[in-house]
C-alpha cells in the first residue's frame, strides 16, 4: 500500500505477487495488485482480477475500500453499489457497510434505492441524520422525476408527512432539519405553512446564516404578495444597517406596490405582523433623508443611504414623477457622493449606474467639476498636473473612467485622441512610483490609467490605423512587464493577438492565467476558437484536453461534492450541485470542445498514423447516434470578462448574445454533422461478393448509405441557415463575442467542397451497389464530380494565396483570413483523401475481377471503364495541387524568415525609447507564431500528400 501511495506501481505489483505466493487467497493483496495494474494501464487484467475478488463478496473492510478505490479510479462507481449489496446481505446490522452503501447510491444518483438505505440505517441505529437522508432522497426524486404532476403529488407529500411526523414527536434536532422542511413546503407551494414553520418555534434553529430567517421570511412575503409585511420587514431591516443594499430595493419595490395598490394602514390594529408600513413617497422621502443624516454620525463612512436616494429618484422618473418631492439635483448629488467615496475603486462603479440621470449636455460641465475637487498639483518636469498620493490618483481616476463611460473620448477626433493617450500613459508611468512597495501578485495603482489608453488605441484602429493595433500590444506588454498578475492586461493581448493571427503567444499567457475550474467553460472559448483556426494543431490539442479534463472530472467531482453535503446535512446544497452538473453536461462549450477535438484527431491521425476506421472505433463514434443536448444547450461563456467603460449604445448587448449563441449553435451543427459524416464513411467499405440488391439490405449495408444521406440533407439545412444567418452581416463590439469561423467556411468555398464530396460518396455506392455494366450514367457523373472538385479545390488554393504578414508605409499588417484559409484547405484535403479511399476501396476489386476475366478469356483488349482513367486522372490532379501547396507553403516560409522587423522605420513619434523594445518583441511574437503555423500546416500537408501516393487502384 505503501507503495502505491508514493507512485511506486510496479513495485506493489511485485509486493503483492510475493504475498499471494504464501497465502493465496488474500483478498487484500489481489486488489492492491490490481489498483498497481490499473495505474500502470493494463485495465483489463485490474478489472479480472477485481471481479475475481468482488465475486466472493468480500466482508473485510481492507479490501472493500480497496475495491472501491479501485472501481473509482476506473469510473465504474456502479460496482461499488453491488459491492456492498452483498456485504449489507451478510452483515445486515452494520451501520459502516449501511452508510457506504447509501453513498454509494449518491454517487450514481440511484434516489429510490438511497431512500430505502436511509431508513433500513434508521432502523438499525435510529438517528435523526439517517431519517433525513431519507426524506432528502425523496425529494431528489421528486427533483429528477420527468413528471411534475407526479412529484408534487407523491414524492414531496411522503416528505412532508415524514417531517411532520418527527415534529409531532418533538424530535427535530438539527438546523439542516428545519431548511429541509422549509425546503419542501416551498417546493409544494405552501408558502402559508413555511412562513409559520420560519416564525415559529423551529425557526430559532436557522442561526448559521445571518439573518437567515429575515431572509426566508422576505422570500416568502414576496411569494404570497403580501406587500405591507415586505416593507415594514424591509425597514425595519433598514434601521438596524442602514448600508444593505437589498432590503432598500426590497423597500422600494414595495413601496410602490402599496402605492398602486392604494393602499391604506387599519385605523384600529397594527400596519402588518411585521410592524410599522410606509405607503407614499414622502414616508420613503423622510425615510431615507433620516438615514443619510444618522450616517453622518457614523463611525464609518456607508454608502447605501446616498445611493438609495439617487435610486429613489431614477424610480419616480420612470414613473414620470420628476422633481416635486424636492429629492435635490441628482448632478449635485453625484458631485457630492463623489467627493465624499472618490477615492474609493468603488465609486466608479456605484455611479455608473445612475449616469442616466444626467442630461447628456451637462457631461463636460460635471467632469469639470468633478476635475476641479481633486488635489492634482504640476510639478517643473511634466505639462501636467499630477497627483501627489494614492487617494488624489484614484480620484483621478475614477473621472477618467467616467468619461470615457458618458462617451467624451468617443467623440474626439484622432489628434485629440492622441493627446489624450500620450497623457493617459505618463499619468500610468507616474502613478508606477506609488506601486514601488507592490507585491509581484498586486496591481499596480495605475494599471487602468494604462488599459483606458488601449481601448482609445483600439478605437483609433478600429477607424483604419493600422499603426494604432501594434501601439495596443506594445503598451499592453509594457504594462504587463510592471504588472505581471494583471488579469485585463493578458486578456485583452489574447484578444488582440488572436485579431491578428498570432496564436503562440496565447498558449503562454492563457497558462499564465492560472485558469481554475469552472473557468476552462466560461472562458476557455478564448483559447479553442483560435487554436485550430490559426494552425497551431499542437495547442489546438492541448486547449481541447485542458477543457475535456475538467468537464469529465465535473461528474466524478458532483457526486463527491454531493456526498460531503449528506455527510454535513447541507441538503438545500444538493439539487444546486445537482443543477451545476446539469449545466455544464449541456454546455455549449463542451459540446463544441469534444466535436472539435474528434474532427482535430481525426485530421492528424486518420489514415497517417492509423487508419479512419481505427480512429473513428476508438472514439466509439457512429453516424446515427448525437449525443448533444440541442435543445438545452446553455451558454456558459463570460462575455463581459474584459472591462471595458463603453457607453451603452457601443457596449455588448442582450441582443448581441442571442444571436451569438444563435451562430455558435449553427457552425456546431455543421461541424458535428462533419464530423458524423466522415464516421459513416467506413462503415460502407463492404466486401460482399454477390451484388444482389436483396443481399445488401439483409447486410444493414443499404441503411448505412439512408443514414449518410440523411445527414446529409441536415447539412444542407444547417448550411441554409447558416447562410440566412450571415445576410444580416452583424458586427459583434469589438471586444463582444468572437465570431465563429463559418463565415470563413463559406466564402473560401471549403463548404462547397466539403458538401459535393459527400454527393460523391453516395454516387460511388450506387456504382458498387449496380455494378460496372450498364452504369455509363453514373460513371460520367462521378467523372464530372471528380473534375468539378479538383476545380473547386484549385480555387480555395488560390484563395490562400497571398503574403501574411506585409511591411507597408512602415507599419505591419497582418492577414489572419489567408492563415484560415489554408487551415480550411488542409481539412477539406483530407475530407477528398478520405472519401477517396473509400472509392478506391470500390474500384480495386472490379479491377481485380476485370483482370481475371481477360485471363480467362486471353483477349488481349478488354475495354477498361471510363470511371478508372476518370479516377487516376483525379488522383494525379490532387497530387499535383497539394505539391504546389506544399511548394507555396515553403515560400511563405522563407518570406517570413527574411522579413526583418527590426529595420521598420516606426515613423510615430508617439513611441518612446522604452516602448521600442516592446514593440519589437511584439513584433517579433507575431512573426515567430506565424512561422509556426505556417510550419505545422506544413507538416500535416506533407504527410497527406503520402497518402496521396497511395492511391493507386
């Protein structure tokens, strides 16, 4: 065991081994053995061995655990629960065995059979956390049941009479008890009961979260709408912490519910249950105007009473009152919050959300003002002034912010731009000597002053500098060499890059990232839609198995997560957890990974390393079978994960994520209906001698051809959609979603190829199915399918034509689209060599058989058919396409070699002496990663061009 523990595999199979010698039944020691085979990849013998043991249905604890272990570590969890079956069937009064097989249950997600485990434990030993494991599963099964109607009439009343029976009897013990019965009367609806179960006795038990009762109390007033209880809780709530934010929108919300209900206090009794209740605007008006003024006297200084009279005015705008409550100026409002918490980072943040109020002609006015209160004093060196502390710095920067928010930049023209961005940087560079005590992990104080002059950069861009994109990276990578933690610095240089078609460097500042867990899903998308799509296959690989990793490990992860919250009693925990895991199994991004990630095996390895039918075995793919979740696929990406300070009308919008979730969906179901395709493709290579109709429906043959052209007619819809889709001609903010790789896809004419040469496969099985006599028809039509494709592949070659990276008038520009191109191409070339070894497969053996029969009858000329000069001419044509590829591919190689960066003369004189080495590290990244690409795109071209050779009937 020892050994095993320190990663020592094989010496614990020789340990073991040496033990079995003297007692040959030792359970113990066979399992040991088998968990070293399994960790040394020899699965199938760890598996008969396990069975071996697991067969005697073992009772000692050693080797259960063992076996569990084991049984985890090969994902078979479903063996566990047999596993103790038969130890709880010998040894039916221990609770150990009763616990381990109840989470053994958990972990497969068996809630019928974990329901009765809990109450046989309950039986033995009767504790109070056993019985609730069972009502708990009652209610997972009223949560998994497919039936509504049928889990709100059995599962979740049987759970309720059991916890109403342990109230009766005065046993409830524990808070976790009290949220299950909360949990269950919520889920029935009964909002009436669980109010009473909260404010009544038991609810003295909900101590562990603050304000835990206050909050299921709130929740469920809201339910019932029953408005005076929610304000009067809400203000009560108020005046012992008057900086919560939530209960002021709880009190606003309804506040104005009583005020549209009109309604009215009781002349005799109390307002409500919960005490006193506010029902016009001007109790809300004094209401806050008091809290404001008791904050005055605070110790510290809270930011909820300012804020919630700005929200209280936007509230009465939106219902048209304006100005007659005498709420003040929400401009001077703003001024004074700002004066009062500007040099906090919140601030910025605070006010961004009541900028509305403002009229658009007062903005320069109130950043003037706000400008005029913050201590910046000029010193003899530079032309501005400059803050002399960190608090003067972050007010300062808080306005910058806010200007660039109400849209003051985005109207300047290009100088003035300039002038703002050479200002923004020596404000960045100044404010670095506040930093200089800075942990390598902190931020520096100035970091934003750095990133606010990057987006002026991308906007000058985005208008047609193309100097501006490399002035971006350049800065971006000064920042990053001062600040090496900052999250937004590396993000927006993946964005970047990526713009422009470098890939190498976002391999190394994604890693940098140090990206956890859920992140692989939220924001992996900035590493897998690239990857490929610019020719890094390599790291194409590697970002698909950083991602397929921590999806499937999620399962295994769940069920452990699930299993500590039975352990803990945390049971409100478990349908979250279970719902994590429902969201990422349907996840957009997994389903694109693991699509991907099969097409970009298939693409490196079929037919090069092993042959298509191999690959695609072992992938256990097949053409009938789709295993994503259409119609619940959800979109888990962050999209708001770079900041950015645009207004509204430039930011990312609602609108903007539908209809990129609509594209995203689209070119998934092309590249998966790709992908199911190719896979149907061996299972046509047939070798039934007898060409009889009939024979080949009994041989399941004919349905295989129905299911590829069944495919194919989704293709052809996806690609319909696809193509409507793209009419709208949407443009994504530039720093919003990417845009998917389709409108490449069909514009480069690779869609084209790709459809008519799965056309073709359905014509070469007609031509196998019918036989050579009498098939002149189809022979032509393959003959003009062949030429028609060596046309269409010609012309996708010439549309990669073209130099990638070109000097002109001393800046760079790159062209990612030709570098996509080609990557399509290599695709779309393999796609032709796999399609035509299936019609070399049909055409050998009639050659085999036309041969013999010339022997037979020694006539020197039997006609050769036209489909096999049609079929050698096509092979000889590819050849020669794919060596002038090869050949162009070489060129660009020695192009990119020779381009000497250095000797750009960067006629701008916005750059300083510093700045220069950055950009030509810059530079020099984006040159060495399309070297790279151009060189694995290459390689794989290479190695095509053999199989090429191979096709010789």
């Amino acid at each position: 065991a020892d050994y095993l523990d320190n990663g020592n595999n094989k010496m614990a199979i020789q340990q073991a081994d040496k033990l079995l010698k003297k007692h040959k039944d030792l359970h113990c020691a066979k399992v040991l053995k088998a968990i070293g085979l399994q960790r040394t990849g020899k699965q199938d013998e760890a598996y008969a061995l396990a069975q071996e043991v697991a067969a005697l249905e073992p009772t000692d604890d050693n080797s259960l655990q063992a076996l569990t272990i084991l049984y985890r570590e090969m994902h078979r969890p479903e063996l566990v629960t047999k596993l103790y079956e038969a130890a709880v069937k010998k040894v039916p009064n221990s609770e150990e065995y009763h616990s381990h097989l109840f989470m053994a249950y958990a972990r497969v997600g068996e809630y019928k059979k974990m329901q009765q485990a809990g109450m046989a434990l309950y039986k033995i030993v009767p504790k109070n956390p056993y019985y609730f494991w069972s009502v708990m599963s009652l209610i997972m099964q009223s949560i998994s049941a497919q039936d509504e109607n049928l889990s709100k009439t059995m599962f979740l009343p049987l759970a309720e009479r059991m916890v109403e029976k342990m109230v009766k009897e005065d046993k409830i013990e524990a808070e976790a008890e009290v949220e299950l019965y909360y949990m269950i009367l919520e889920r029935l609806e009964k909002y009436k009961e669980a109010l009473d179960v909260v404010r009544g006795k038991l609810g003295e038990k909900l101590t562990s979260e603050l304000q835990s009762r206050e909050n299921k109390c709130m929740a469920m007033y809201k339910k019932l709408c029953r408005w005076p209880e929610c304000n009067a809780l809400s203000r009560r709530l108020l005046l012992k912490n008057s900086d919560d934010w939530q209960f002021y929108i709880t009190y606003f919300d309804s506040l104005f519910q009583l005020i549209d209900e009109s309604w009215t206090p009781p002349a005799e009794d109390e307002h409500s249950s919960e005490g006193e209740v506010h029902c016009s605007v001007e109790q809300a008006v004094k209401f806050i105007e008091e809290r404001i003024t008791e904050e005055s006297k605070s110790s510290r200084p809270l930011r909820g009473p300012y804020l919630a009279k700005l929200e209280l005015i936007r509230r009465l705008r939106c219902r048209g009152c304006n100005d007659e409550y005498k709420l003040g100026d929400p401009e001077e409002l703003m001024f004074q919050y700002f004066k009062k918490f500007g040099d906090k980072p919140c601030c910025f943040t605070d006010l961004k959300v009541f900028v509305d109020l403002l009229p658009s002609s007062q903005y320069t006015k109130f950043i003037s003002q706000l400008l005029e209160v913050i201590p910046l004093s000029a010193t003899a060196e530079s032309e501005i002034a400059l803050p002399a502390d960190i608090k003067a710095l972050q007010q300062h920067l808080c306005v910058v912010q806010l200007s660039r928010l109400l849209g003051i930049y985005h109207a300047m023209d290009k100088k003035q731009k300039l002038t703002v961005i050479r200002e923004l940087m020596l404000r960045y560079r100044h404010g670095l000597e506040f930093g200089k005590s800075c942990l390598k992990t902190e931020l520096q104080f100035s970091d934003y002053y750095c990133l606010l002059a990057v987006h002026l950069l991308l906007d000058l861009w985005l208008e047609g500098e193309e100097m501006a994109v490399w002035q971006c990276l350049t800065l971006l990578e000064e920042g990053l060499s001062r600040s090496p933690s900052n999250a937004q610095f590396k993000l927006l240089l993946i964005r970047i890059y990526c713009r422009l078609g470098a890939f190498e460097p976002v391999a190394e500042l994604y890693s940098s990232l140090d990206a956890k867990h859920i992140q692989h899903d939220t924001i992996g998308y900035l590493l897998t839609r690239y990857a490929e799509a610019l020719g890094h296959y390599a790291a194409a690989s590697q970002s698909c198995n950083f991602a397929l990793r921590f999806f499937h490990s999620n399962q295994k992860d769940t069920s452990e997560y699930i299993i500590q919250a039975y352990k803990y009693g945390a049971f409100e925990k478990i349908p979250e957890f279970i719902a994590f895991r429902n969201r990422l199994n349907s996840s957009l991004h997994f389903a694109q990974v693991r699509t991907e990630r099969m097409l970009l095996d298939l693409l490196l390895e079929a037919n090069i390393s092993t042959s298509l039918e191999e690959s695609i075995k072992s992938m256990s793919l097949s053409p009938e079978e789709d295993d994503i979740p259409w119609k619940d696929l959800r979109d888990n990406r962050d999209l708001t994960v770079l900041f950015n300070w645009d207004p509204k009308d430039r930011d990312i919008s609602e609108e903007h994520r539908k209809l990129s979730l609509e594209e995203e969906t689209m070119w998934l179901r092309i590249r998966s209906l790709t992908l199911r395709l190719v896979s149907g493709l061996p299972t046509l290579s047939h070798t039934i001698q007898p060409k009889n109709s009939e024979k080949t429906a009994e041989n399941g043959v004919s349905s295989k051809i129905d299911a590829i052209r069944s495919l194919l007619q989704q293709l052809e819809a996806a690609v319909d959609s696809g193509k409507k889709f793209l009419e709208q001609k949407i443009q994504y903010p530039v720093l919003g979603p990417p845009p998917t790789r389709m409108a490449g896809f069909f514009s480069n004419g690779s869609c084209e190829c790709q459809t008519s040469l799965f056309y073709l496969v359905s014509d070469i099985y007609e031509l196998d199915t019918n036989g050579l006599e009498d098939s002149a028809e189809i022979q032509e039509r393959i003959g003009n399918s062949f030429k028609s494709l060596v046309e269409r592949l010609t012309d996708l070659f010439n549309k990669c034509k073209g130099d990638l990276i070109e000097v002109r008038d001393g800046t760079l520009k790159t062209h990612p689209n030709l570098l996509e191109n080609l990557v399509f191409f290599v695709e779309t070339i393999s796609i032709t060599l796999w399609v035509s070894s299936y019609c070399d497969s049909v055409l050998r053996p009639f050659k085999s058989n036309l041969q013999k029969k010339k022997k037979k009858k020694k006539e020197s000329s039997v006609a050769m058919p036209p489909v096999f000069t049609h079929f050698l001419d096509y092979v000889t044509e590819l050849q020669t396409l794919t060596s002038n590829v090869i050949d162009h591919i070489k060129g660009l190689e020695i192009i990119l070699t020779a381009l000497k960066l250095e000797e750009l003369s960067l006629k701008d004189t916005l750059l300083l002496q510093e700045e220069k080495k950055f950009t030509k590290t810059v530079q020099g990244k984006v040159q060495s990663s399309y070297h790279h690409s151009v060189q694995e795109i290459g390689e794989l071209l290479k190695k095509r061009l053999d199989t090429i050779k191979k096709l010789k009937i």
